[in-house]
C-alpha cells in the first residue's frame, strides 16, 4: 500500500503506510446508506449527495472509471488524510526523488501522520537538503482501493469538491508511472474541463476567472524565481556566493510579488502569507507539476473535436511513447504556450 502513495522508505514507512490506508477501509461509510439515516447532518448529507451527483456525471459524461470510488465517506481525526515531504538539494532545483515499482519516482514522500512527516523532514533537513511539509487533503490509489470522500476534503466549496474527484477519477484512468507532469497535468485539464462542463449541465455559469487568472499568474511568478535560482546554482560559484545569491533571488521575488499584486490584483491578498513564509527549493516544487502540461491536453482535445473516449485513445498513445518522445509531442501540441517547469 505504501507504493500506491507514491513514496519509499524502510519497514518502518511501509507499516505507517499499510496502518494509514486499513485504518481508511475500516471507518469508510457507504454515502447511500448515511444518506438514508435520519441522524445524518442535514449540511453533511446535501454535500455528499451533491458530490454523488457530480460522480456519477464523471462516469456518464466525462468517461471516468465507473466504480465505488468517492461512494464511501471517511471522517478523520486529523486536518489532512496525508502530509507529503518535499526534499532538495540546497542548491537544486531538482527534487530528491522517492521511487519504488509502481508509481516510479516522484517528487515527495507520504505519511498519515505529521509527526511522522517531520521526523522524516528533520532527517533530510540534517543531512543539508532544502526540505517542506505540505498537508493533502486527497489522495489517489489509482484504483487499488475505493478511494473515500474524506472530511478533510469537505473545507472545500463544491466546486473545489467536485474537481478533486474529477481529477483523482482521472488518474485511475490513465497514470504514467514516473512521469509527475504528464500526469498530473492530464488530471488537472480533467478537472477544469470537467468542472465546466458538470456546471454547464446544471444551468451555472463558468466558474471564477479571475481567481484561476490569479492562481496562474502567481504560479509563473515563482516559476520564474525557480528558473532564476537554477541559473545562480549552475554558475559554479562557490557555496557562500551561492548562499548570498539564493537569499538575494528570495528577496527580489517578494517585491516583485508586491508589485504584481498592487498592479493587478490590488485588495487581493490571498497569497501573501505564502510569501511572508521561509522560502527555500524544497518549496518550490509542487508548482509547474500540475499544470505544466494542460495547454497541450486542452489542444488535443479540441483536435479529438471535444469527445472524451477519442481524447482518451490519443492520451494513451501519448502515454506508451518513452519520456522524451512524449514531452517533444507535448510541447507540439503546446505550441508554445506551456510553461518549461523550470
């Protein structure tokens, strides 16, 4: 079980890991049966049988697998189900990758507790890499289990709610062991144009642009910090050069920030406790992963004239090419408008 969540680690990792998910199987609750029970919450039983609606959708309109997935409900103890540890090198962009047989290697390590997370990050910390702890509110067993609507996934609103299945469903779907752009750049172009059409379907106009143009333009901002520290850390300077310029990059990036902000989205402060926060490699690296590649998935699905099955059979062509043969197709169909995840 402990491979499903995509990390490695001794006997020790592996025990947590196998503990976290039986602890899931054992207090899962089948929605339709607490949507017949009186006691349910009147809140808690319209959100679950909303999230059933918009499940159903993804397996009669969007193609996605049609199964017991996000049937069951899941009350947790804790704020998230998993806190995933992201490592760098001090003067590395690049992850320190967590492999093992079935998902390949990817950029963290998962734990069901936080304790667990930080001792795993102190450890990493010690040895000098660049380290960060991030809570996740969902996960993917990529169809091993039936993956449970959980508490935490519920401080979200529905349209957040209904995307994150679209976009778990999506990994059962199709999922390229190793390959963390690719896949969770499919998942997210599921999500969004799945999130359009289910409200569509329901007579609701498009969701919030202008929050989505926010959350972009910020990703670029620190995707260009990032390629900015790759370039210091590739001059061959020595480390307290290297140091003085990783720390002058950090805080040239925050005015920056202030001033994207002020310019374009002025009494909008939604990230600034995210800048305000140590920033460090190991931070940076869950953005570009899950939208790297989404300007090509959207093009190819306009090329498979908007039908999901067709869309679906080209995606898996793309999938059984080797890694470097299917970022050349990406960045065709691109055509420019990607980002290089640097």
């Amino acid at each position: 079980m402990g491979l499903l969540l995509c990390a490695c680690g001794g006997l020790r990792y592996y025990a947590q890991a196998v503990r976290g998910q039986g602890e899931l199987i054992v207090h899962r609750h089948a929605v339709s049966t607490l949507l017949q029970d009186p006691a349910t919450d009147p809140q808690l039983a319209a959100r679950l049988q909303r999230a059933q609606q918009a499940r159903r959708f993804a397996s009669q309109q969007l193609g996605l697998p049609d199964n017991r997935s996000y049937t069951g409900y899941v009350v947790l103890d804790r704020p998230y189900v998993v806190w995933n540890v992201f490592a760098a090198p001090r003067y590395s962009v690049e992850a320190v990758p967590q492999c093992f047989p079935v998902a390949g290697c990817v950029a963290y390590r998962g734990w069901f507790g936080e304790a667990d997370a930080k001792a795993d990050a102190a450890r990493l910390q010690a040895r000098g890499d660049d380290v960060w702890i991030g809570g996740v509110p969902a996960y993917s067993t990529l169809g091993w289990f039936a993956d449970p609507i959980l508490s935490s996934m519920l401080r979200w609103d529905d349209d957040e709610l209904d995307g994150t299945i679209f976009h778990e469903l999506a990994h059962q779907r199709i999922y390229v062991k190793g390959d963390t752009a690719f896949n969770e750049s499919f998942a997210t172009f599921v999500q969004n144009e799945g999130l359009r059409e289910w409200r569509q379907s329901r007579g609701l106009p498009p969701g919030d642009g202008n929050a989505q143009a926010m959350d972009d333009g910020f990703t670029r901002l620190v995707l260009d910090l990032r390629a900015r520290l790759k370039t210091l850390y590739a001059s061959g300077m020595d480390a307290a050069s290297m140091e003085a310029g990783k720390q002058r990059e950090i805080a040239a990036f925050r005015v920056r920030y202030a001033q994207w902000r002020d310019r374009n989205w002025p009494g909008e402060h939604r990230y600034d406790a995210w800048v305000a926060r140590p920033i460090n490699n190991a931070r940076l690296l869950p953005f570009g992963l899950y939208d790297r590649w989404t300007p090509a998935f959207a093009a190819l699905f306009r090329y498979a004239g908007q039908r999901w099955p067709a869309f679906y059979t080209d995606v898996r062509e793309l999938a059984r090419k080797p890694q470097a043969q299917r970022e050349q197709a990406l960045r065709q169909w691109c055509a420019g408008n990607c980002s290089d995840g640097n």
